[in-house]
C-alpha cells in the first residue's frame, strides 16, 4: 500500500496546527471527509491527507492523536487487530476511538462483497484488560495495547425505530433485537485507551468485568418521529440508556 511521504507539504501541512490534545484522525475517510479531522484511506484522492494501509503501522508518532473515528472501515479488515494496535499506539492516555459498522445481525454486513465478517457489540470485548483471564486463551494474553469499550450505541432499522417512540413497545423491540435479523442495522462503538493490566479489571481485583460490554438504542431523529429528513436534521442521533435520553450526532 502507498503512503504519501511525510516530508511532501500536502501531508506535512494538516500536522502543523495541531498539538496531540487536539490532533484527530478520520480513518477510512473516502470520500466522506470531516473538518477539524486529519482525513487517511487507503487510497488517495481529493481531500485525503494521508494514504496508507491501515493494518499496517500509521505515520503517526506515539501518543500524539486525541481522537480517532473511522466509519465503515473495520468490517473491510482481515486484521483488526492490527487496526486497533496501532490506534493505541499513536493515542494519547486515555484517548478516545470511535467506530461505525453494519450490525453483524443485518444484512448489510453481507452485501458488500468486501466484507470480511459481521460484528456484534461483543466482538469488542477481547479489546477489554484482562478478558483473556476469561477467555482462558493464550494467545490473546499479551496483546501489547487495551481498550475499555464506553459505549455500544445499536442504530435501529426504520420501522423498529418508530416502534420505538411508544415506551410500551421497547420490550417488544428490544427482544426483537436479540432473536430476529435487520432490527439495527448499525452499531457505534466509543472506547478509551487505557493499559493491559488496569486495575479497574475484575481479572486484577477490580469491579468492571471486561467480558461485558455497555449498549444502549440508537434511533435517528426523523425516523422516530416519523418524519422526511428535510424537515429534520439527517444525522442527529437519539441514544437511549437503561437511565436517560441523550441526544447526539451520527
């Protein structure tokens, strides 16, 4: 895979007004570029400031990224590990990474021929400090690098997410979500940087399990209320916990 050479000025050039408090990267940007974010594919194009292989080591130093986010890449991985590897590595301590993907239970995580397997909310675990202890595994047990996943945000399909809106049915839909195909279609996973052997881990004496992982509903604003995207924002995300209602952006 090419990657542009650090020294050229189109790739030097967003670096140099950023500090590692504010640096951000879009990984998997395509065409879909973000202000304010350093934009990497694997592919060079318009817009893009960096072009290399994600699975492979990032023209980043250690420690010096903020943020990562990277929509509808992960599930066009044959590494993903190596992905999260390296997004570790160039985040700062405690940095936060945000992925979007197909949910594994819709049909969507099939119909690109490019996809390699479909993703549920769990498959993030194994990135948890001291899951291996769980696992019983060895080949998992020194990873180099840790995350605790926030947040696993699971977007409701169209007509789930009308159901939703009526408090009465959420049981309905929730159980739907565990048993039938194309309830969410998309899953937005939050994480953090942290270390291996945190201590907060119950496999090291502390009280968060690292084989569970925190979800919460996803809907978008039109199609709760049943509205044309015209008349409302396209991309605000409503996200629903087991204790509020917090608003969002998709």
């Amino acid at each position: 895979m090419r990657k542009t050479e650090a020294s050229a000025p189109a790739v030097s050039s967003p670096l140099t007004l950023r500090t590692r408090e504010s640096l951000k990267l879009n990984i998997g940007c395509g065409r879909a570029l973000k202000e304010g974010f350093v934009n990497c594919d694997l592919t060079a194009g318009e817009g893009v400031d960096f072009a290399f292989d994600c699975q492979k080591k990032w023209p980043f130093t250690s420690e010096s990224v903020a943020r990562i986010e990277s929509d509808h890449t992960l599930e066009h991985l044959t590494d993903p590990m190596a992905f999260f590897r390296e997004a570790w590595r160039v985040l700062i301590p405690n940095g936060q990474i945000q992925v979007r993907l197909p949910y594994g239970w819709h049909q969507s995580s099939w119909w690109d021929l490019t996809h390699v397997r479909p993703w549920l909310q769990e498959s993030f675990a194994i990135l948890q400090p001291g899951f291996t202890a769980y696992t019983r595994n060895y080949q998992h047990e020194k990873m180099g690098f840790a995350f605790w996943v926030a947040n696993v945000c699971l977007v409701l399909e169209r007509p789930w997410a009308r159901m939703w809106r009526f408090r009465p049915l959420r049981p309905l839909v929730s159980r739907a979500g565990r048993h039938l195909l194309n309830v969410y279609r998309d899953l937005l996973m939050e994480a953090y940087k942290t270390t291996e052997d945190d201590s907060r881990s119950a496999a090291f004496g502390g009280n968060r399990h690292p084989a569970e992982v925190p979800c919460s509903v996803g809907v978008y604003e039109h199609e709760y209320y049943g509205k044309s995207p015209e008349k409302l924002d396209f991309h605000k995300l409503l996200v629903f916990t087991t204790n509020k209602d917090v608003e969002g952006n998709g």
